[in-house]
C-alpha cells in the first residue's frame, strides 16, 4: 500500500515529529532474548491468596527477595473469561505521522478492533490538514473543532476513543517553576480536547524529566491535583510507568504513588514492555539482557518474584488498560545518552523504533507479563501500541508500507497472545 503524501508543511511536519518524540519517550526498554532458558510459565500465587481487594491494597509487598527454591504457581486462567476482553489500537502505532488519521482509523476498524488511543500527534496533523493552516500544540480552539471532526469519523468507524496520550513530562517540577504553569496550562487545554473528542481518560506517563523532585509524595500531589482537575467532568487518569522514567520507571513505583494520590479516577495503564524492558531487558547490553543482577536464572527469578508481587496487591479495578507490545533486540547495543537533559536516554530510543507486536520477531516474555495482569482479575481493554521500525530501527516495515494488513496482523497477534495466556505457554516467539 502506498501512503498519501501529507499536505502539511515543513514547519508542521516538524512540530508533528517533535511531538511524535514526546510521544514515544513514553516508552522505553526492550526485552532481551532470553535463548538460553525460557522464563518459567508458573508466576504467580505461592502466597496466600489475598480475599479482598481491599486486602490487595493495604498488603504491603515486604517480600524477601527470591531463592532459587522460590517457586510461584499461578491459578489457571478460564479461556471463556478472555472472550469478552475489549482490544484497541494507539493510532501513533500505525502508519507513520505522515499517515493521514482518516486512514489509521479505517485500517484500525477492518481489522476488528473497537477502540483507539488517540494520539496527540496525530490530533495536531490532522488539525492541521482539517483547518488548511498549520496548528499549533496550544491552539486548543483549533484543536477542539478537529477533534469533533475526529469524533465523527470515529463513530463512522465504529470505533470509541479510550483515551488521549501521551501526556508527559507533568509531575514534580519546582514550585513556581515557568516549567509548573506549563505542565497545569497543558493539562487543562487537553482536558478541553478530551471533551470535544468524546472520551473520559487521559494517559499520563511517569515523566522522563531532569531537574524534578525525586519525592513521591510531590509527584503524587501534582497527579492528585490533575486528578482532580479531571474528576470535574467525570475524566479519569491512567498513569503509566515509562521504563526510562527519571524517578518512576518500574510498575511498583508508579503503584506506590498512585497510593498516594488516593483519588478513586487515577488507576494504572500497565505495559507488557514497560514492565518487562525496565526488569529484564537493556538495549545497552550485548545480550540485550540486564547484566547486574547476576546470572540470567537470577533474571529470571527476580521477573518472575515481580510479576507475583503485581498479582498479588494491585486491585483489578485499579487497572485502567494493559498496552500490548513486544520488542526485537538491537543488532548494536544502543550507547546509553551522557545527557538525558538533550538526548533521549537509551531505553526510550530502542521503545521508540523497536517494538513490533506479539509473535512477530520479539523476544519479551509478553505473555507471563500479560497473565500476570490477567491474575488479579483484570478483564478490561488490551490496547496495541506498538513501534514497529523493524530489527535494524529503520522503519522499512508493513507498519509503514501496509497498514490495513499491519493491523490484521496485531488483532491475529491479539487473539493468540489470548489462548497462550489461558493455556499458560511461555515467551511470545514468533510461529
């Protein structure tokens, strides 16, 4: 297939791809391929089984660290209880932002799937090409009157819009800080957009800014007031941990300060390369592997004693969505940023060009991370993002070149990544 040239100029070409950045700085580690020794297929429920979400909740994950002998089995997931999990698909992951967003939403409704993640990138071209003039970012009038238009294609579509993303680089900065006013001025033009637009969830990622507080407690008093900023219109926030995250990379980190936050509208948006490109993969590595933590059995049975402990105290109704993607490893090891202030740090690089979906060339165990998620009763949407550049990063791939069968090909990847989990396989490797 070939793609329509955009009619966007070179100067909003350039704001698209600068927020196109930001968007893809919401993701970050990739997986290393464990060749060796697969990851056991039995994670979870070793202890006592908690009886009460509330229980969940107050449960304090003090374990001690696991032995070789530490084993975690997993009760059995009921295939029927997967056959009404809802599937959505992030436009940024279709398509580049060339790609006229009338065409990602057609391509995304023939493959099956019943919802979007609608891509503030996108949003902005498509504004752009709506109103025959470049848009800016805070124009949020412009923005308004073409998410209204988007709206209705999507209704054409029959496809919802689960939510706006990627809202970034929000929390902890100073007090009175110019960097303060903009985080709050943003998040109030963006909740203008996700009433015109017609959806009750904004995505915000655990910030990948230097130069903020490094104390929960501020982080959740800044999610806490967004939250309730958003809780004036009945709109919910889903925050995600970015495994390259300055002070909150990891799906424990973000639990604890959405705890703190203690507002009933902020839950979690979990991801299978989130959670497992921050525990267990390291694009910097020849090996693709996190080297630190000894040997690779050590990897895995730190992954594995993760995984249990996200079973076991995250509440499922505290889960907004589970984002689905896998990833290749680098050819090269991708060299760690000396300055994170200027350039991407390593791990937002490889999340941003090396992410395909499930089965297709990965090498991350998405599925233990997936059933995982599925064990604390979470039966809500499973949302593809995906950034599929191929092994080499360089974007030569169906998610450019064929989109309408890129997108056949993830809900495929969907329906398996589904009976592996019940079945309880192990790696998601392509066959």
């Amino acid at each position: 297939m070939v793609l329509a040239k955009s009619s966007c100029s070179n100067e909003l070409k350039a704001v698209v791809s600068r927020h196109a950045r930001i968007a893809y700085r919401a993701y970050d580690d990739v997986f290393a391929k464990a060749k060796q020794r697969p990851l056991p297929t039995t994670l979870c429920h070793s202890t006592p089984v908690l009886n009460s979400d509330k229980e969940k909740q107050q449960h304090t994950p003090n374990e001690p660290e696991p032995s070789s002998a530490t084993s975690y089995h997993m009760a059995p997931i009921a295939k029927e209880s997967l056959s009404t999990i809802p599937t959505s698909f992030a436009t940024v992951s279709v398509g580049t932002s060339d790609t006229p967003l009338p065409d990602k939403l057609s391509a995304i409704s023939k493959a099956g799937f019943q919802a979007i993640e609608l891509g503030f990138p996108d949003l902005l071209s498509f504004a752009s090409t709506f109103h025959k003039k470049e848009i800016q970012e805070n124009d949020y009038d412009s923005l308004c009157s073409a998410g209204q238009e988007v709206k209705k294609l999507c209704e054409q579509n029959k496809l919802q819009i689960l939510m706006l993303q990627p809202f970034s680089n929000f929390e902890g900065w100073p007090e009175g800080s110019d960097e303060r006013k903009d985080a709050f001025e943003r998040a109030r033009g963006w909740i203008k957009i996700m009433g015109a637009v017609g959806t009750d969830m904004l995505q915000v990622g655990s910030t990948d800014s230097v130069g903020i507080s490094t104390d929960f407690k501020v982080l959740a008093s800044d999610l806490r007031e967004l939250a309730d900023l958003l809780a004036e219109h009945n709109y919910r926030l889903a925050y995600e941990n970015w495994c390259w995250a300055t002070v909150a990379p990891t799906w424990k980190e973000v639990w604890e300060i959405v705890q703190l936050v203690d507002r009933p509208n902020i839950g979690l948006c979990l991801d299978t390369f989130q959670t497992a490109g921050g525990e267990y993969g390291d694009p910097t590595t020849p090996s693709g592997l996190i080297s630190h933590q000894g040997t690779q059995h050590k990897l895995h049975m730190n992954l594995e004693h993760s995984l249990h402990r996200l079973t076991q105290s995250i509440p499922a109704e505290k889960i907004y969505l589970l984002q689905i993607s896998d990833a290749y490893k680098p050819l090269t090891p991708i060299p760690e940023t000396q300055n994170p202030k200027e350039d991407t740090r390593a791990r937002g690089k490889w999340s941003h060009d090396y992410r395909p979906y499930p089965f297709n060339g990965g090498y991350l165990p998405v599925v233990e991370v997936a059933r995982a998620v599925l064990g604390t009763g979470f039966r809500g949407w499973f949302s593809m993002e995906v950034f599929d550049g191929g092994e080499d990063g360089k974007w030569e791939t169906q998610s450019v070149k064929d989109i309408e069968g890129f997108c056949k090909g993830a809900m495929e990847s969907h329906k398996k990544l589904l009976e592996e989990c019940a079945s309880g396989n192990g790696t998601a490797k392509k066959g």
